[in-house]
C-alpha cells in the first residue's frame, strides 16, 4: 500500500479494501471481547506473528485505531520469534504439537484457505478458489503459477471459470492473476500494468 501510495497513486482505487487475515481478527476479538472473555478490548494485549515485517506498518496505521485501542498491538515476525525461543533456551522440537486457541469454537484445525495464507501467494490462491467454487460449485483444480517471462519473482495462472451465461457464448471466462514477491519485483509489475504490457485481474504482492 505505501508503494502504490508513494509511487502510483491513480492505482490506489484498485487496491483491495478488505485488511490482511491478522488485521481482521485483531478486529473481530477486540469487538467481541466481552462476550467471548469478559474484558474491554483496551485490556487485551494482541501480538501478531507474521512472515512479513511490512505487516507491522499495516497494524501503525491511524485507520486501525479505534477509542483509542488497536486491533492489533503489535507485530513480530517469525525471525524475531526464533530468536525469542533461542534467548530462553526453547527448542520447538521438543515441544508437544497442540491445536490452537479456538474462541469460536472450532475445532482448532483451521481451514485449507488459513493454512494457505502463510505462503506467498496463498491469499490469492484462497481468494481464487472461492471464486471458482462460488461460480461453477466445483473445487478447483491444483493452481498452477508459472514463472512470468522478464520478470523475476512474478508468476502467474489462468483459470478457466466455466459458468452458464457468464459470456454470453461457450467459452469460459478467463481469470488472470499474478503473485508477486518483494517491492522490487512489484515496482516493475507495476510499469508494466500501466503501460498496458500487462493486465490481470488479480495480483497479490
């Protein structure tokens, strides 16, 4: 977002408006504080632990602040988690595996889209598979992202959406989308979108 804001500002409209999966639920458990532990959301103390030290810009902003109280207090990644566990002497591997907490009473296991969103890519491929099975009402097929030529660190897929009158012909709709890795990469998608070199309808950086 502060690369597009900074560098292009005209493609801020196309930015998704939902926030990142650790916002939301920073969101969702300091507005349901009371019902689900019996505390204000100002007496909860809400650390994420993320891959990507970007994320911890995200949860600074003013937007994300409400009363006074965050959705989210603070941000590590799993670096800094590692050298945590290595300061007081744990070792994951000796640690029982355990379900996580489940405040709504799931069973602790998460779902296939959850597990993806760790790895790059994974919150286009949740996103993508949702479109497709809400469109045709099948699961889609293994997502297949090839190398994008020119361009190191870019992939992208074509998913075919075969749905009754969607074109108005037998042909399916063409789904493009594009996972990029790292600003660098995604400065020099962004030249390409917008000479026109490129179009997808959906990229994820």
């Amino acid at each position: 977002l502060n690369c597009v804001e900074k560098g292009e500002p005209g493609l801020a409209a196309y930015i998704s408006t939902c926030k990142s999966p650790h916002m939301m639920y920073g969101a969702v458990i300091k507005g349901f504080s009371k019902q689900l532990f019996d505390l204000s959301p100002d007496q909860i103390y809400l650390t994420s632990v993320m891959p990507c030290v970007r994320k911890r810009g995200e949860s600074d902003r003013p937007v994300f602040t409400h009363d006074g109280v965050r959705d989210v207090d603070n941000v590590i990644t799993t670096e800094d988690l590692g050298m945590l566990l290595r300061l007081k002497g744990i070792d994951p591997e000796d640690l029982e595996p355990q379900v996580f907490d489940s405040p709504f009473q799931t069973d602790g296991t998460g779902s296939g889209a959850g597990q993806l969103f760790g790895a790059t890519g994974g919150v286009m491929e949740a996103a993508v598979r949702t479109v497709y099975e809400l469109v045709t009402g099948e699961s889609l097929p293994r997502l297949e992202l090839e190398e994008v030529r020119g361009l190191d660190g870019v992939k992208e897929a074509v998913i075919p959406l075969y749905a009754e009158g969607m074109t108005g012909t037998d042909e399916p709709m063409l789904l493009r989308v594009a996972v990029c890795s790292g600003l660098g990469n995604a400065k020099q998608l962004i030249k390409k979108l917008m000479t026109g070199e490129a179009s997808y309808d959906f990229v994820e950086v």
